[in-house]
C-alpha cells in the first residue's frame, strides 16, 4: 500500500512540473553591471534611473493591451495596470525596483497567475525578462540587455 501512495506522490509532483505555467531561466553569461557613463552603452541605465546596484528593470515582453498586471514587493504596488505593446520593439512595459526586496508579480486574465521573485535572485541580475510564448510565462533573469525584436 505504502508502493501505491508513493508512486501517486511521485505522479502528482511530476504532472505539476509538467504543466506549470512559469519556466525560469538563468543566464549567467556576465557579471552584474556596474555603470559606467563613459560607457554610451549603458546610457539607458542613466535614463531609467536605475545606475545604482540596488537597482534593476523588470522588462515585460509579447503581452498585448488586454493582460493586466500587479507588481508589488512589501514596501507597496509598484504597477497596477494594463500593459501595452510595441510591434516595433516587442516591448510591453518596464518597471525599474530595488531588487533588496521579493517582489510579486499577478497577471489577470482569463485565469491569475503569480510569479514570486526572490532577493536573493533579484540581486544578482540587472534584468529580468518575462515573457508569455503560448499559455507559459518565462522569467529570464540576466545582466546582458536583450530585445525582444
């Protein structure tokens, strides 16, 4: 009998990693960036306010007006709205956060879904990529800025 119970615990555990809607990724590539302004590639981190180490950008990618999204870490709600898009850059909003915090990300749409990033995490990458191929979100969380083309 303990066989059984065992073997429907393994199932269960697997069909949830199977149809889990968040797949995370890490792309240890490169190291955190450090601004430097004489360095014209990383303008975008002076225009966005976000040159400090304690800083980092959450980009949304491939989302249409109709998906609405919550972020929020435990300070308050950083974003509470629809997000938009742009067929020229693949862009559907960005959020700059101090990454010394978890943050709690909410879609509503025909069904909610919540991503939970974690400090430990947030502090070791400059960006953070989530994207929707299909009905799953990926979160990539990187140092190296990436387009969505």
């Amino acid at each position: 009998m303990q066989k059984i119970k065992t073997f429907f615990y393994i199932l269960f555990f697997l069909s949830l990693k199977i149809y889990s809607q968040v797949e995370y990724k890490f792309d240890n590539s490169s190291e955190f960036p450090i601004y430097n302004e004489k360095n014209p590639g990383m303008n975008y981190l002076k225009q966005s306010k976000a040159t400090e180490k304690e800083k980092s950008i959450l980009f949304f990618g491939g989302f249409s007006e109709i998906d609405s999204v919550k972020v929020s870490n435990k300070e308050k709600i950083l974003f509470n709205k629809n997000l938009w898009y742009s067929p020229q850059t693949g862009l559907s909003g960005v959020i700059i956060f101090d990454n010394n915090n978890n943050l709690k990300i909410e879609f509503f749409k025909e069904t909610k879904v919540k991503i939970n990033l974690q400090s430990g995490d947030l502090k070791k990458y400059k960006h953070v990529y989530i994207t929707k191929k299909d009905e799953k979100y990926i979160v990539e969380f990187s140092n190296r800025l990436k387009f969505f083309g």
